[in-house]
C-alpha cells in the first residue's frame, strides 16, 4: 500500500506545482493579451446607412387596376397629364429605368457623428450578377458634385483599387484616415466599368431625397469637379458609412417605412425625423449617430404582389421587417438601440380584409423586440401617425391603428414609446394628421410634421447606450 500512497502524493505534488506555475504566468498573459486588444482595436460606429432593396432591369408592369382611392384628393397637385392619351382601356408603360454603362457615379450622403477614419460598405446583397467596381474615392463635398480636393481620398479594397462583388455579397473598404465632421455631406465615388442595363437585379436605394450626379463616359472618381450628364435622386451600391469615433455613445436605427424615409420632405434638405434628432442630439453634445433604414412602403409581415415569375425581392418596398433586420438593424457598427415605426402599409394594403389583424402586426413587432434583446439592444416602439384621407384608408384599418398603437403605448413590450400619434395628430379629430404637418396627401408628413415628430422623442431614452454597444 506504501508504494502505491507515495506516487499518489507524487502525482498531487506535481499537479500542484503545475497549477501554480499556470497560476503564476496568467495575469502576465492575460495582460499582454488585454494589452494588445485595447492597442489594436478601433472603435467603429456608423454615420451613415441606407437600406437597400433591389431593381430589376426594367420596370415591373402593374399586377392590375390600382384599388378604388379612399376619397378624391384636393390638396395635391393633380399628376401632369400625358401629351398624348393612351387609347381606351390601356396605359402607358412606366418609363424605362436610368442605367450606368462606364461612368462614375458622385453620390451625396449627410454624417450624423464624425470619426477619425472612414470605411466604405458597398452591397450587392439584392443583386443576382456580381458587379465590378473600376475605382472608388471619398470627399467632403464643396457644392453640387465638386469635392474638397484635399480631403480627397482613394479607397481599396483588400488593398485593392478595383473589386468585383459577388453577388448577394457586401463589401467594406480598407479603412483611410480623413476627418469626418459631423453633420456634413460626403461625396463617395463609383466607377462602373460595366453596364447596369443587363437582366440582373441591382442593388440600391430609390427615394434618397438628395441629389447626386453621374459622369461622362469613363472613370472620373477624385476629380473635382465631376464632367456629369445627369442627376439621380436614388443610391446606388451604398450600404453604409462607419467612422473610427472611440468617444461615441453608441447608434441608433431609425428603423421604418416610407414616414421614416422621409417620403415628401423637401429634396436637399435633410429634413426627415431622424435628421431633426440627429441634430438635437449633437446640439446636446451627444455623439450618438442616428442611421436610416426605411424603405417607402414596406411591412412587418409581407411583402407587394408582384406578377408570377418576379422576384420579391426585386420590388422597391422590400422585403418585410422581420427579414431585413438582421441586415438593416442588427449588423450596423456600434449600434445601441433601435426606434420602430412600421405597420401602415400592411394594415392600409389590407383595406378592408380582416388580414393581418391587430394581433398579426403585435406578434410581428414582439418578434422585432426579441432579436433587438438579444443582442442587448435598447428598442423603442413609435405609434403609427393618422392616415385618414390617405388612398387606402378604411375604418378597419384605422381600428387596427388605434388596437397596435395602444399596445404600443401600454403592452409595456418596448423599452420605451415614442408618441408619433399623439405629436402629429390634429387634436380636434385625432383620426387626422394635423393639417399643417400633412404634406398633401393625408400620409405623409410636411417638413413641419416631420419636425414635430423628431422634437416629440425624449432624448435621455438615449443617454445609457455605451453599456450595450454592439461594435463591428
């Protein structure tokens, strides 16, 4: 029995001594290791986004007469009517799609927080053939399509000046380092080298409400004044712009449809709801970036008919919410909360059907709430504004309206309300958006409504966001 107890002593001892020498080098290694991750690492935080949807090569034909509108509108402007009528019973083809073919595009996104350095993230991710990029380049922009030259910088691309994105692919750029000012316009050129005009869906965004310009033939990125032809008021191939801001509290996504994406503002101007509380923010001196995802006319919980053999995704609605957060919410750099505003389309598209239901659109929304909690996110849920008048209003979807914006309010589901309803509604009919916030077509707001409604949201629901950062 001696024998045997001395080598079990024997092999406790040695276990012990090998404990302790583990013991001994740990906090060296783990400070060395803490040490290199704090001196390598960049705190990255989004400035800018877009959400994308996809286009195909050529309009998509109307599925069938548009329904019987609500009531006749006498506040907007009646439509220019055609030089010549389309004979009895037929319509006019929409017009054809503007198309790239060996031109630089100079497009114009506004920061909302300023960085050090700056990355690029181009997208592909709707598109259905891998897209070349010929050369690409990011400014501060004087005026119109001229940038400041000495900002000017060439961005790479796995150190590469040229890159061909798969498809359903996104891409970032290598970062540069540039001064980013907050609240400043930016101009990131694209050379095509290719064509867009080819049976392919292409990635980009279509209400963008700011100008932006296209070149002559050939590769014209990084001059300074750009040789254009034409203007587009869409994006193209932009997903996003991050910046190194090590002193940022977080982002926020501003996460919606078409009243997100600021539908009828004055072009130009920057005048959307996430716009306004960008600018209050940074009037406070907060540095937290406040980044777009909406897209006119999408839904919670499905997408627009489409004709048999289109692809849904091609539609420039988008998919619907809960498949596009990942994408538009959760893979944002440095975000820290998230504010929803969705759920018009699928109850005014409804009209009178009974379908989805108040319950469909809650279900879709607590969905929504649960992917934001589990990445820690702080998620704030907006009431739905006044519809009345709009093409599709009904009475039933107004009491779908009043069923999820009480929830909203009191279900006590959302981290916070922001009351959109209750800052935009005319107090004498809460059914209607106050005529001075109405842009003329019963919907969407004015410049002044969408004013209203950044001004209406409680800043300090921000003012805990660096503890759930999310940075990528």
């Amino acid at each position: 029995m001696r024998p045997m107890k001395h080598r079990v002593m024997q092999n406790q001892l040695s276990s012990s001594v090998a404990l302790a020498a583990v013991l001994a080098v740990l906090p060296f290694y783990l400070g060395l290791n803490a040490g290199a991750q704090s001196g390598s690492a960049e705190r990255w935080v989004g400035t800018w986004t877009t959400a994308e949807v996809g286009r195909p090569q050529n309009p998509i034909p109307p599925a069938g007469p548009a329904p019987r509108p609500f009531m006749v509108n006498t506040r907007c402007p009646a439509p220019a009517a055609p030089p010549t009528p389309p004979p009895p019973g037929q319509t006019f083809a929409p017009p054809p799609y503007i198309q790239f073919t060996n031109q630089t595009l100079r497009q114009i996104v506004h920061t909302t927080i300023g960085g050090s350095k700056a990355r690029v993230v181009l997208t592909n991710a709707y598109g259905t053939a891998p897209v070349t990029i010929g050369g690409a380049h990011i400014a501060l922009r004087d005026q119109q399509g001229v940038i400041q030259m000495a900002s000017g910088r060439a961005l790479t691309f796995s150190g590469k000046s040229t890159i061909t994105i798969p498809a359903n692919a996104v891409i970032f750029s290598d970062p540069v380092s540039v001064t980013v000012p907050p609240m400043t316009d930016l101009a990131i050129d694209l050379y095509l080298p290719g064509t867009t005009n080819a049976p392919a869906t292409l990635t980009m965004h279509g209400a963008a409400l700011q100008t932006s310009y296209i070149s002559e033939t050939g590769n014209h990125v990084g001059k300074a004044t750009l040789p254009q032809v034409s203007t587009t008021r869409s994006w193209f191939l932009l997903s996003r712009v991050d910046v190194v801001a090590p002193d940022a509290t977080g982002a926020i996504v501003a996460f919606g449809d078409s009243i997100t994406d600021g539908a009828a503002s004055t072009p130009d101007t920057n005048n959307r709801w996430p716009d306004h509380l960008a600018r209050r923010l940074l009037a406070q001196g907060s540095k937290m970036a406040v980044l777009n995802a909406g897209i006119g006319g999408n839904r919670v919980l499905s997408e627009a008919t489409v004709p048999p053999g289109i692809d849904v995704r091609a539609v420039g609605a988008g998919i619907n919410a809960l498949a596009r957060f990942e994408r538009h919410v959760l893979s944002q750099a440095g975000v820290t909360h998230v504010i929803v505003l969705e759920g018009i389309n699928d109850i005014g598209n409804a009209r009178e059907n009974p379908t989805p239901t108040a319950e469909d659109l809650i279900a879709g929304h607590r969905q929504l709430i649960e992917q934001a909690h589990a990445r820690g996110l702080k998620i704030y849920g907006a009431t739905l504004t006044p519809f009345w008048g709009a093409a599709y209003y009904t009475q039933v979807g107004e009491a779908k309206r009043q069923a999820l914006n009480e929830w909203i309010r009191t279900g006590k589901a959302y981290d916070g309300v922001i009351d959109f309803d209750k800052a935009t509604r005319d107090p004498n009919d809460p059914t209607k958006l106050l005529e001075k916030y109405d842009s003329c077509d019963y919907l969407h707001p004015s410049d002044a409504g969408y004013k209203a409604m950044g001004d209406a949201i409680d800043l300090s629901l921000f003012k805990a966001g660096a503890s759930s950062t999310s940075s990528r």
